[in-house]
C-alpha cells in the first residue's frame, strides 16, 4: 500500500467514477483501475462496487475512505509542517474583508498569492466587522481587516488606519459643503446598515451624548445596495470614503459625493485582526504584510472629496 493508491482511492470514491475521476487526476483511467485493484489485492477486501453510473464503496471501501481521508490530511500537514520550517507560505488561509474593502481588495490579494505564494490556498470571506471579529474567534476565519473591533483575549490587534465617516449622497443635493456639522445629520433621510454593524454603533452612540435624532429611514446589510439606493435619491449614508470608492464603478462615482462629519469627527479604525492563540506560520506573516501594504495602497488611490 502506497499514498498514491490511497489518494486514488479516495479521488476516485469522491468522484463517483474512475473516469470522472481520471478527468479531475489528469490520468489515463487503466492507470486507476490497477492502483485500486492494488488496493483490493493486498488487502484482500472488495472496495468498490461498479455500477452503470460509476462506483460506489463497499463496507470495507467506506472504512478505508475514512483512513484514506485522515491519512492523505496527515501528508497534508506533514508537508506544511515542513514548508513552514523552510519560511516558506504553504497551506491555506481563510481571510474575512469587510464590505466596505473587500471590492477593492479580493483582485490584488489574488493576485498576490499567485504571484508570491503558489503553494498557498487563499479563501476570501466578506462580512460586517461584528460578524468577522465573531469568526476569527470560533476559527472560521484566520485572518481578518476590521473596523474599531473590540478587545477580546483571543484576539490580537494591529491598527492600519483612521477614517472619519462621512455623509454620502448625490453631488447635486450636497454641492458646494466641505463639511457637515453632526447635528445637522437629522434632517437627512439615512440608508444604514443593521443595528450593530460597526458604522452604525458609532453614529448612534454620538447622536445619543448629543441628543441628536438619527433619521433612519431604510435598513439594508448591503454597503454595495446602500450605495445603489442613496444614488437612486432613497436617502443618504453614513459610511467611509472607502466604502464608496470601493463599492461603485468609476463610471458611476461622479454622481455621489462623500462629505466629511465635523463636531466631532467620527473615526473608525481599520485594524488586522489575528488569533492570539494560534502559531504564527510564514503564510500568515506574509498574509499579514500583504494586506496590510494593500490596505494602505487603496486608501492613498482613492480620490479626494
């Protein structure tokens, strides 16, 4: 029994056939058949039963697809072990990027992988603050940018950058303000995301020391949506620059304006937010630089005003 007969053996159960399973391996499907048979030789055990749809395990098949599956997991981590001894990023990475960054950031961090990091697996996930700080806590993420994220003793936090919110809306009904006053903000209908989504925590906590009534007039969980309302006239948003810039076509951004919020200034900090528990591998380390350079990269691209 070798690896390549197990790793036949479970592609070949998980693809239902040898002959899917042969498109998907880039092998001759004779080639298949005879690792397999291997397979049932030596261990003297029927492992597959053929069928006019393909193949499906027997008892003894399903019991080795188990073994197949924790063993070639094993070569996995084996490998990656071994890569990280080397300094080198191997593995995969799970990654969540908030609405308002992850337009403008998926392309660039692909292309960064498959330019700097061919061996390693990139998964993107797109999610408000809340949500992500929440994932990278249960593991569902490894990696992730944030907005003002709360400590946690799970949790470790880098701050990448401040914006200040701003009120956005057509350029033709906000010509010619520089700057808007908070109190004013009640006499706009606003467009804003769910109660406890990072943007909206901020605005609401000001509006309450001042005692300012916010104008929610609809509720979407959607940066992207919230940007297609507030150019059709429903109403206005309280988001960053970069959640406008990088949630429109460049052909559609001279419609909206993005005006900032004076006295006071309302600031969100970006943050890269990582486990506190979890050993730092290369693929992390670079992971990290990479979106910390490209965070800052969109930032100074954005236009002004």
């Amino acid at each position: 029994m070798n690896l390549q007969q197990i790793d036949t053996f479970v592609q070949v159960v998980e693809a239902g056939s040898f002959s899917k399973a042969a498109v998907l391996l880039d092998t001759a499907q004779p080639a298949l058949s005879r690792q397999v048979r291997a397979l049932e030789t030596e261990l003297r055990e029927t492992l597959l039963i053929r069928t006019g749809r393909g193949v499906v395990p027997t008892d003894a098949g399903r019991r080795l697809l188990e073994h197949g599956h924790a063993i070639m997991q094993r070569v996995a981590l084996a490998k990656e072990d071994l890569g990280a001894q080397r300094d080198e990023p191997v593995g995969s990475i799970t990654v969540g990027l908030p609405p308002s960054m992850a337009w403008r950031l998926t392309r660039p961090l692909i292309d960064g992988f498959r330019n700097d990091m061919p061996r390693a697996r990139l998964v993107l996930v797109e999610g408000f603050s809340v949500n992500i700080a929440e994932w990278l806590v249960s593991g569902r993420v490894d990696l992730a940018l944030v907005y003002t994220p709360a400590p946690h003793p799970q949790i470790e936090i880098t701050p990448v950058l401040q914006e200040n919110l701003c009120l956005i809306g057509p350029a033709e009904r906000l010509a010619g303000r520089s700057a808007l006053p908070f109190a004013r903000l009640a006499d706009y209908p606003l467009v804003m995301p769910q109660r406890g989504q990072i943007f909206r925590k901020l605005m609401e906590a000001q509006a309450a020391l001042i005692q300012v009534k916010l104008n929610v007039a609809w509720e979407v969980s959607s940066v992207p949506a919230i940007l297609d309302l507030v150019q059709e006239g429903y109403g206005y948003a309280a988001l960053t620059s970069s959640a406008l810039h990088g949630n429109i076509r460049e052909s559609a951004r001279e419609s909206l304006v993005a005006v900032p919020i004076k006295e006071p200034d309302i600031v969100s900090t970006l943050c890269l937010v990582q486990s506190a528990t979890k050993k730092t591998t290369p693929l992390i380390r670079r992971t990290v630089d990479l979106l910390h350079r490209l965070s800052l990269q969109a930032y100074a691209a954005q236009p002004s005003g």
